[in-house]
C-alpha cells in the first residue's frame, strides 16, 4: 500500500505527461483494427500507418472545426439565451407563489443559469483541448504504438517464463481490452448520432455541438450523460417550451438506457460489468489523479484493471470486487 501511495503521487506529479500517452494509447486501441486490416490486405506496413494517421487527422480537424463553429454562433447568442431563461425562471417564481410557495428569485436564477453550465463544461473542455494541443507528441507515440504491434507479441515470448500461457493470457486480455474500448467508442459515436438527428427534428440551435458533447461524455460514466443533456434540454425550454424539454429529457434517457443497458452487453457477448459503486470511485478517483482526461478514461482505465486481474488466479479476486453483480 505504501509503495501504491508512492507510484500514485508519482503519476499525479507526471499527469502532463501521463494523460497525452494514455490518450494516445487510447487512439492506438481504436485505430488498431483498422490496421490490422490493411495488413491483412497486404498493404505494406508504412502505407497503412499513413492511411490510419491522415484518418485520425481527417476526423480530428472535422470535429473541431464542427465544434468551434457551433460553440462561435453559441456564445454569440448566450446573452439572449440567458435573458429568456431568467424570464422562464421569474414567471415560475411567481407561479409557484401563486400556490403559497416562496420562491427565491436569485435562487431561481442561478438554478436557470445557463451560463454556469456551459462554463463549467467549457473548462473541462480547455483542460482537455489543453492535452491535445501536443497533437504532434500524441500522433507520433500512436504511430510508434501500432508499428510495434506486431513484435510486442515476440517479446512477451521472449521474457515469459511459460511463453504457451503468458501468450494466451496476453492475446485473451488485448482482444478483450480492444474489443470493449472499440465497442464503447461506436456506441458512443450512435449516442452521439440519435442525439443529432433528434434534436435536429425538434429544430434546436447547434445540434452538432450537443451530438459532439454526448458522444464525448458518454465515457464519463454516470454524469457525462446528465452534463450532456443539460444545455440541450435548457435550450429546448428556451425555444419551443416545457413540451419539447421533456421530449429531450426523453431521449437522452432512452438512447443511454437502450445504447448502455441493451446493445452495449450484447455486443460485447459477456457483461463486462463494472460494480455502480466502482463506476462512481473510478470517476472520482482517476478525475483527481488524471484531471478531465482521467473522467473521460475512467471506465476504460479501471476496465484495463479489471480485465488484467481476471488472467491470474493470485489476482482474480480484484476483479471479482470489481464486477458487477449481474457479471458475477
């Protein structure tokens, strides 16, 4: 436990190292498949790297342009936004002291704040944009990650005491670690679309940035989702009114209920579950070791613990803590 303390401190001292090399790891894991394929197509290795790149490129400059655009027009009409909420607020204020029920006028404010919201999302956002401003650092340890894909594989044989075992411990835990954060990142990305193409037939301002939002906290277990829908739901209230906040609150429900709870698990073939209680601690846990990329990575990192731990019998019971109890 001592030795823990010390390797943690060590880890939260390094973080601006740290994060950018556990995004990158990140990338590498969904990018993997990809080139593995061209590979398999006989397509030579350097070609493949490049391909995969100039796509990681391509989709990056995509969604940050998509984002930046919307967040300009966003922040261009706040203030409007903000007047008309603190409209909705006063008027059920003096609705609710219509029932003899005081309402705190400055209470009611700050609970319709929008501002408060979109700030404290941009922050989180800064921080993270913040790690990735060192693109550069991040790309060239994927690309040095998936070159040595191949010969990783070599070298757990040559440091193996029983190379037949530790090689099918190894491959059943990297096909099991790939195939989770694959899966996440796709269901993610249907998160992400469902949100799109639903508040874009309620005819709410900037649906690409709020799809961009959902898809990206929906790896921030539990409050990623609520952060999401805040701003979408407070923004329907704005334009259309209470019916069509409700419609919202209704499909950010359903879509994380359904993506999370149904497709997810069956995709998977096994639950891979994680204990709610986990779920939470892992999310405190890494945000403070690790900042915002922590929260983003929380269920993958701990997922990583957990699948490790379950190839050992010395360390299975970690994992059994770990599990869910639909899992066990």
């Amino acid at each position: 436990m001592a030795a823990l303390v010390i390797v943690l401190a060590g880890v939260k001292t390094a973080e601006a190292v740290v994060a950018p090399l556990l995004i990158a790891l990140f990338i590498a894991a969904i990018s993997a498949p990809l080139m593995f394929f061209l590979t398999r197509q006989r397509v030579p290795q350097v070609v493949s790297l490049i391909i995969v790149l100039m796509t990681i490129i391509a989709f990056g400059l995509l969604v940050s342009s998509m984002m930046g655009a919307s967040l300009d027009g966003f922040s261009k009409n706040l203030p409007q936004y903000q007047h008309s909420l603190s409209n909705i607020g006063s008027n059920l204020a003096a609705f609710l002291s219509g029932y003899g029920l005081e309402a705190n006028a400055a209470e009611m404010k700050r609970l319709f704040d929008l501002s408060a919201v979109m700030g404290f999302v941009g922050t989180t956002f800064n921080r993270v944009l913040g790690t990735l401003t060192n693109t550069f650092l991040i790309l060239l340890t994927v690309a040095f990650i998936l070159l040595e894909l191949g010969s990783f594989k070599l070298k757990v044989m040559r440091i193996a005491d029983d190379p037949v075992k530790s090689m099918a411990r190894f491959e059943h835990f990297s096909s099991t670690l790939n195939r989770y954060i694959v899966i996440k990142s796709l269901m993610s990305f249907i998160t992400g679309l469902v949100v799109f193409f639903a508040l874009y037939l309620l005819d709410i301002d900037y649906p690409v940035m709020w799809a961009i939002m959902a898809f990206l906290l929906n790896f921030v277990p539990n409050i990623g989702s609520i952060i999401a829908a805040v701003p979408a739901v407070l923004l329907g209230l704005i334009q259309h009114g209470p019916d069509t906040a409700l419609i919202i609150v209704l499909v950010y429900l359903g879509v994380n209920n359904i993506v999370g709870n149904m497709v997810e698990p069956r995709l998977m073939g096994r639950s891979l579950g994680l204990s709610s209680l986990v779920v939470f601690f892992s999310l405190v846990f890494w945000g403070w070791l690790l900042g915002p990329i922590g929260m983003f990575l929380s269920v993958p990192l701990t997922m990583t613990v957990k699948i490790a731990t379950e190839e050992s019998d010395e360390t299975r019971w970690i994992s059994d803590i770990l599990s869910s109890e639909e899992e066990l």
